[in-house]
C-alpha cells in the first residue's frame, strides 16, 4: 500500500462523513464555469481547506470547494476547483480528488474544462463533448509504483469518455436545442498558451481543442473503473485564429455560456 492509497483513505473518510448518501456522479468544474456549484439542492459545501491532504488551486476562477447535493433527482458531488500541472503539482495530486470520488463509490464524473478551438468549425461557446484526447503533458498521473487497489498497472484507454454518457449529451443537446459538437483534446502543459506553430502541430495530429486540464483526470478515472464524460467550453480560438488570447477572455466566454452549460450538465445528470 502507497502512502497515496493512505491520503485517498483519509479524504474518502471525511468526505462520507459530510456528504450524505454516495453520490451518482461527480462533476469538475473548469475555469469559469463555477457557478454550476449553486444547482444542487439540499447541498451541504465543504472547503478543500477542511479535507485532509486535499490541494487547493492558486487560479482565479477556481473556487475550491466540494458541493454535494441533488440535480435533477440525482445525488451529485460538485468539485468546484482543480489544481493543475502548471501551476507546479505532479500528477499524483491533480488526480487526487478523482481518486476520493472512485474511492467513495462514485461511478461517473464529468470533467469539464475551459479550451481553445483548433476546429474552424467551433467558435467562441461551442460546447464540445469530448470523444478522446490526446494527452501531451509528457507526464502521466499513473507513473510510479502501481497500487492495485486503485486499479491494474497498464490500464487499457480505447475508451476513455463513456459512449453511453456521450450519447446522453448528445441526446440532452437535442431534446434541448443546445447545439454540442464532439472532439478530440488535447491537453498541453501550459501555463503559456500556445504558439500557433504548436497549434498548427495540433491540428495536424487530429486535435479538436486544447486545453490544460481534463486529460490526467481522465486516465485516473478509468484506472479506477468509473465512466467519463468530459465537456469542454470552448472559450477562445486557439493561437494564431484570430487574436491574442487572455485569461479574462476566457472568463468572460465561460460567462456568457453558463446558462446553456448549466442546461446541458443536468439534462445528463437526470439521463444518468
Ligand atoms: N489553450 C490552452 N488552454 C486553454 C485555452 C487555449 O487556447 N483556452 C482556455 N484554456
């Protein structure tokens, strides 16, 4: 036993302390898109401060707590703030939330993110479901001795987002008129955005949308068994489509899409 299975241990403990019955399905929240946090009901909100060896997140946008509550009749756990590769933890710790989730008994997490658009299909607000990624962090959160309690040594990614939960998106989007396309992300470092040399790479190597998160996560989830869906925002055209990028703007696009995203994350929930 790792002395991680040891942290992961002592979180899921406090968590199933406060949370109430074992949620249904946990969501991520990515930059901007923090107000998803106020849709439970009945919701009992725990800092990350309060969580034992929890991490919390030094980005603007990311609050840091975990919501847990009920969304269209379903318990949910709301993790509203991640950390990130860049912002100089490994990847044991970014995984360290999803791995308390899989811990706790949750069997779907939604991550989603904040990214930019290498499609010229997308635009400023596209909601983009994403089918696969393309994980370019030069890291992985499984590297170092396996523990088998989280789940086998090479675990097999051919399907990483649940086709089943992709298709509950794409049924919501329908029943809901949202309009939601599908690709593939690809999950750089950061924190400098990229060039647009590197975005070219990226359209090259079949990449839909770039973004810094969401791809680790992923990999930990499925090491541990639960089924994903990741939901990307795409906040801004990726370098060099058309203007300089900025975080405010990224903020400010998650923003004005929140309504449609809100829509769209509990029409999943309850097809869940
Ligand atoms: N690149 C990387 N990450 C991002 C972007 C981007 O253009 N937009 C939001 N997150």
């Amino acid at each position: 036993m790792t002395s991680m299975w040891q942290w992961v241990e002592d979180a899921a403990a406090a968590v199933r302390e406060r949370s109430g019955d074992v949620p249904e399905v946990a969501v991520v929240l990515g930059s901007g898109l923090g107000d998803f946090a106020d849709a439970p009901t009945d919701s009992v909100s725990v800092p990350y401060a309060e969580l034992p060896h929890w991490p919390t997140s030094s980005v603007p946008g990311h609050a840091g707590q975990l919501v847990c509550g009920n969304v269209a009749g379903k318990r949910v756990a709301v993790l509203a703030g991640r950390v990130h590769f860049y912002e100089g933890h490994d990847l044991h710790t970014v995984v360290f939330a999803t791995r308390v989730m899989a811990r706790i008994g949750v069997k779907n997490i939604i991550l989603t993110n904040a990214a930019g658009g290498i499609n010229a299909a997308f635009a400023e607000g596209t909601l983009m479901v994403i089918d696969d990624h393309i994980n370019l962090l030069g890291s992985n959160p499984l590297i170092g001795p396996n523990d088998d309690g989280f789940g086998p040594r090479f675990p097999d990614m051919t399907e990483v987002y649940s086709k089943r939960l992709r298709a509950m998106a794409d049924a919501t989007g329908e029943a809901k008129a949202l309009p939601v396309m599908h690709g593939i992300y690809a999950a750089m470092h950061g924190p400098s955005y990229e060039t647009p040399a590197e975005v070219r790479f990226l359209r090259t190597i079949g990449a839909d949308a770039v973004g810094m998160s969401t791809a680790p996560e992923a990999i930990a989830a499925r090491h541990m068994g639960m089924q994903v869906l990741g939901i990307s925002c795409i906040t801004n055209m990726a370098a060099g489509m058309r203007k300089p990028l900025n975080h405010a703007e990224v903020m400010e696009t998650a923003r004005r899409v929140r309504g449609s995203f809100i829509s769209l994350l509990e029409g999943i929930i309850e097809r869940i």
